[in-house]
C-alpha cells in the first residue's frame, strides 16, 4: 500500500521525466543549437550570387572539412545542432528576380563517422596535429543524450516492473538512473560550448545560442528534479515500512 504522498510523488516526477525526455529528443533531432550571424559588412561584398552558389555547392556536396562548412555557416548566417549543420540562402524563385528574396535552410546531416572524425588545432589542417580535447569533446556531446535517453528508457522499464510487482523498492534505482541522465544531459550543453568556443578562438566570430540547445538545457534539471522525487518517495516509504513492521512486531 502506498500513501497519497508518496503516489504524488512519483506521478509528478513521471510528468517531469516525460516532459525531460521530450524536450531532449527534439533538441537532439533539430539544429538550431547555435546560430551564426556572419561577417561585419563589407564594403565589397564577399558573397556575391556567383560565390554563395559555389559556397552552397562544396557545403551540400563538397568533402566534409570542419573549417570549410565552417567558414560557410559564419557567412551564409548558417545553424549548428548536434547532428545538423544548416546555411540559410534564397528560395526558389521565378524567372525575374525579386529584390528581397525569401531564405530557405538548407541543412546536411553529420554522418555516423563524421562524428568520430578526429579535429585539429587547426580546423581543416591535418598537419597541424590532433586536438584530443575537441575531439572527445565533440564526440562526447554526441554520445552523452544517447546514454541519457537510454537511461530514460531502463528506469521506465525498472517502473513498469515495479508498478507490476506493486512495490516501491525500485523506485530507488529509478530516481539514481534519473540522475545520472540528468548529468548526462548537462554534460552535453558543456561539451557543445565548450567544443563551440574552442573552435571558433575568433573574437570576430558572432552569433547566439539556439532554442535547441535551452530545450537540453532545461531537461537537465527536470531529470533532477524527477530523480529528486522518486528518491524522496522511495526512501520515506521504506522508513514508513520499516516503522510499521516494527510496531506489529511490538
């Protein structure tokens, strides 16, 4: 038998992992982590019709270099997200050509061994030497939500498994895999700015956090709070339990 209390408890912390597993997914599936907003204007436009084209090109088709996509997101006010690099350019328009033409994202998925790819002191410069700390850096912020949200899903099981067997003693081992989900998510928003402010060691480089990346922000401590919760519920249970067989026993 469990009290309200504790019943409370683990139905706000289950809303609270939902809500934490949710927005984690989407901020992992969308791009929009960091967003570059170009160069300082030019009194000589670099970016005429003839090269953004060409930029475009090497960015959908060309060979995955980090300094070149790079380069391309800064001057085409491109996005990054962990699994996305995006460029924003015209839409496809009519014949004539419009004076304010509408932008349109054009994005390119990092594959599975772009991911693991080694980075360098100089982005795009293989003589330059390895960089380990980007490097794991980077493949940590790739790897970490996917350990968080298998977490996620074992402590759902280890619920389910509980609710069957009518006992709140893995309710324990739920509230520790929320934790150490919630730590994995945190782990993931470090590693990104980390890894971001590595990479770009420009001042000149300019541009704002995404909403993908508040989204993974915030199921962090809602992770925490949820383990917090199922914690609590657990711990006080078994102490309620425990008095109460000792009183029968008196």
């Amino acid at each position: 038998m469990v009290d309200n209390r504790y019943a409370t408890a683990l139905v706000i912390g289950s809303v609270l992992s939902l809500l934490a597993t949710v927005y984690l997914s989407v901020a992992v599936g969308t791009q929009h982590w960091y967003q570059y907003r170009g160069y300082p204007p030019d009194p000589q436009p670099h970016n005429s019709a003839a090269n953004t084209s060409d930029l475009v090109k090497e960015f959908l088709h060309g060979d995955f270099d980090e300094k070149s996509y790079s380069d391309t997101m800064l001057r085409l006010n491109g996005t990054l997200g962990l699994w996305w690099r995006c460029i924003m350019v015209p839409s496809e328009t009519h014949w004539y050509k419009e004076p304010d033409p509408k932008m349109a994202s054009r994005c390119v998925s990092f594959t599975l061994p772009q991911q693991f790819a080694s980075k360098y002191k100089e982005p795009g410069n293989e003589s330059s030497g390895e960089d380990l700390l980007r490097t794991y850096m980077w493949r940590c912020q790739f790897l970490l939500p996917l350990v968080a949200l298998a977490l996620v899903f074992l402590s759902s099981l280890v619920g389910v498994c509980a609710c069957l067997c009518r006992s709140v003693t893995p309710t324990m081992g739920v509230g520790v895999l929320h934790l150490l989900a919630g730590l994995c998510s945190l782990g993931t928003v470090c590693c990104f700015l980390a890894g971001l402010d590595l990479l770009h060691r420009d001042p000149a480089v300019d541009g704002a956090f995404g909403w993908s990346l508040y989204l993974a922000l915030i199921s962090s401590p809602l992770q925490m709070m949820a383990a917090a919760l199922f914690l609590w519920a657990a711990r006080s249970h078994r102490k309620s339990y425990t008095r109460m067989t000792a009183y029968r026993v008196a």
